[in-house]
C-alpha cells in the first residue's frame, strides 16, 4: 500500500490528524530508560490516537551505533497500519541522494521522509521513483531562521512559495508533500491555497507554540484532512516522572481532540 | 588544535590542496572487500598526498548500522595530522541541530562538517559554538538541481551570494567555510571575491567534470591556498581490478600535481 493510502487511513481509522515525534533526548528520558524503552511505552500509549509517527534522526545519530540501533527497534513497535515519517531532511546531488535513498527507504523502511530542497530536483529525483513512499520538502519551517533564506523575496515571491511550485511541477508520481510550519500562519495559509492537495507535515505546534485552531484552519485540505500535524516534546515529556506514558497518552488525547475540534468534519475525516 | 590550523599544516606538510572523498559504493568495490577494508587501503596509498578526507555518510548510512560501523573504523585509519571532513549536509532547527552536531563532533569526531543553511541562523548556531571545528555551509552546489532555487534572483543577487553574505555575517569564531563546486567557474569566482579569506571545499573536479586549471585559479585565496578540492570516484575507482590502490595513487598524485601547477604559489603554500 504506498504512503498516501496509509495514511488516509490512519487518519481515519483513530480520527486523528496528531503524528508523534519521537525525538527521544536522552537527558530528559525517565532516570534508567533507554531510548528504546521509553520510545515502546510512548507508541503503546498512543498508537489509537496518531495517524503517524516522527522519528527525527538527529536524536537516534547523537547516540551513534547504539541510538540507530534503538531506532530500529523502535520502528519494530510501530503498528504496521500507522506510516512512519524519517525526519532526516537530507539533501544532496544526485549520486548520492541514491544512497540516501537507500538508507531511509530500503534500510530503515520509512513510510515518508523530509527532504531539503536547496540542492533542487536532482537531489530529490531519487527519491521520486520510491512512487508509494512520501517525500516531504521543507516549504517553510518553523525556526525563527526560516527567514534567513525562505522568506526573501525572489519575483516578487518569497522563496517558500518558489519551493511550493517547483514541488506542484516535480509531483509526477504524486507522492510529493510539503514541511509548512505551525508558527507561521499566514504562509502556511498561502501555502495550502497554492497547493490544495498536497498533504502537509506542520510541526511547530505544543512546545514551539503554533496556534492551534488558526493551524488546522489554514493547514487542512477542503476536507479538513491531509494534514500531519507534529508534536514532540509536549508529548514526550508531558511529565518526566514514573507516569510519563500515561501523562503522554493525556496529552496526545487533548492535541488529537483539539484538532479535531477544529476541523471542517471532525468524525468523517480522511 | 582548531581544524584551521590543522588544515594549514596539512596542506603544507603534503603539499596539497587534494581532498580524497571516501565515498564507498558497494557495487564498485572489488569483489570481496569490506568497506572499511577499501577505506583502509585507499588512505594507505593516498595519505601523503592529501590535505584532507572527506566521507560523506549517504555512503554508509545506505549499509545500514554496518556501514556506520564502517565508517567508524574509516575514521580511525585516517592519520591523526590529516583532517576529516564530514560531509552529512544536515540542517534542522536549533533543538534538533543541537543532536547533529554532537552526533558530528562528538560522537564521530570530525574535524569539520558541510552544513545545509536553507533553515538559518538558528539551524547553524549549534555548530558554530564548537569553535575549534570546521562549518563548510552550502553555497553554490555543483549538481544540475543547483539552478532550481540557488541562483535565483534576490534583490539583485543570486542567493548563493546571500549564503555568502550571512555566511561572513555568522562567522564571529571564524570557523565558517563554503562549499562551491567546481562546475560553475563564474559562480566559484565571484564567491571568492566576496569571502577572500573563508576556505572553500570544492567538489566537482574529476568525474563531475570542473574544469581544473580555473577552479583553482578562482578558488583559491590571493596565496593560492585556502581551498579543499574535493575528487572522490575518479580516484576511488581509477581501477575496479585487485591494482585499484595503486591506481588511486597514481590518480592522487595525477591531481595533486595538476592542481599545484596553477596554484599561484604552488611550493610554499598554505
């Protein structure tokens, strides 16, 4: 089943537009948890209430071999019916996104991935031809550097919107999607009307502090779906005590269930 | 000492502005050979030639927790007079760039890393603050796709030359560096101008085809140094046969030289 199906019905299946980013910081795990542990009792607490997980790289390769080794048992724990998203964001020429390619698709097995787009379409061409895998290009982030580069104004339009149209022209396979940050709502408003039916991965909202309602508003398709939204950190680390799992399940219910409160239609998404 | 300093010497005690990318293709490899195996022999026949290696981890992230296994053994093969450059091209917002970054330096010890800026400051600040390392950012890329969102027009400019502008603005541990390819001459040289004194790694000679005698008469600073010319497969693989490390030699040396003779100093450099 290639990405966009999974994850339509993941969606639908726990009515739930939340992607959990496991992002595991190993100084904020529960004292004597490894990284696998914690990230097995956060999937158990939540795998009703996602349509996707995220785990971020950065956080597994911080803890060389032993952390990508806790990655791949943590995508063992993941339910073969929820898509998990790479968040890797590389980038590079041609010869050697191939490898990329490799690792996040044929090693790992993620569902998606992130990718940067700086480098242009031979850097992401590679992963093109992986037609049921999903490819998302950061369009407009949520970091307060985003404006460095995304933001300058080329033809009387920002770069993100430049980054929008070249990922409309590349979607031959139609598994192309866009990375729109949360804290930004008017681009992401502008992005999703350039790009009606693109899905979207909006991170940005819990500890970055994106604003909800005005999110899902502007951030879902017409149908009040195709959109990921992310949270890590609100989730993770709900409370760092014994009863994280619990507290993050809490959590994850109340970003699930305030999505929801905002989209077109709540129950029958997809 | 700081990787500036190691490069000067490196570069002096060799002679050599040649960078030798480890960049192992396990279909190329000949028959029987591990990675590391390759690895080991390539920099035993090159290591007095070089100034630099330069890994870049698609290679043995596409081999799995093996191929990082590899390339921790690669590392440890490299002479410890001789930088290493990692070359993971990662971006991500300042939390996450917090992980890249130990995972570069920390964890696998690389004297410098090239770093994607399409997110800004923020995706580049937790890099910069290990001040005795080396950040070679994206500039101007040397692949086809470089066209699609690097040289479009801002205010006037190119963005590549926004890259060097913030780069030079960034750069208050002078620890920032470029990487301009070897394929756009023009480009290569109008980025010098702007940043006399930044090293610059500059891939794209050898099988991408730059154009070497300009390469390193616009690349290089008013000394004729200050440039890592980066060359991987022509050299890797100047013989698939059981001679391939003689071969990489005789290539090395073959681009060493070549370089040197359009160096503006080409003996006491650095």
């Amino acid at each position: 089943m290639g990405f966009r199906r999974k994850l339509k019905e993941s969606i639908e299946q726990n009515n739930s537009l939340l992607c959990v980013g496991l992002d595991p910081d190993v100084e904020r795990l529960p004292a004597g948890m490894t990284i696998a542990e914690f990230n097995h009792a956060i999937i158990e607490a939540t795998k009703d209430l996602v349509c996707a997980y995220k785990p971020n790289l950065a956080f597994y390769e911080a803890e060389g071999l032993a952390g990508l080794k806790a990655l791949e048992e943590t995508l063992s724990f993941v339910p073969s019916n929820i898509p998990v998203i790479g968040d890797a964001k590389r980038g590079d020429i041609g010869n050697t996104a191939r490898m990329y390619a490799r690792s996040m698709f044929d090693v790992f097995g993620f569902d998606a991935v992130t990718l940067n787009p700086f480098l242009g379409l031979d850097s992401i061409e590679p992963f093109m031809v992986y037609s049921k895998k999903g490819l998302f290009l950061l369009c407009r982030t949520s970091n307060p550097g985003a404006k460095d580069f995304q933001d300058l104004e080329v033809d009387g339009q920002p770069l993100y919107e430049h980054v929008a149209f070249k990922a409309l022209e590349w979607n031959v396979h139609a598994n192309i999607g866009l990375v729109v940050g949360a804290t930004y709502v008017q681009e992401l408003a502008r992005i999703r009307q350039l790009c009606p039916d693109m899905p979207f991965l909006i991170p940005g909202v819990g500890s970055q502090g994106g604003d909800l309602p005005q999110v899902v508003k502007r951030g879902t398709d017409k149908s009040g779906s195709n959109a990921i939204i992310n949270s890590s950190r609100a989730i993770l680390y709900a409370s760092g005590g014994p009863d994280f799992a619990e507290a993050a399940r809490q959590a994850a219910m109340n970003a699930r269930d305030g999505i929801n409160q905002y989209r077109r239609t709540s129950k029958r998404s997809g």
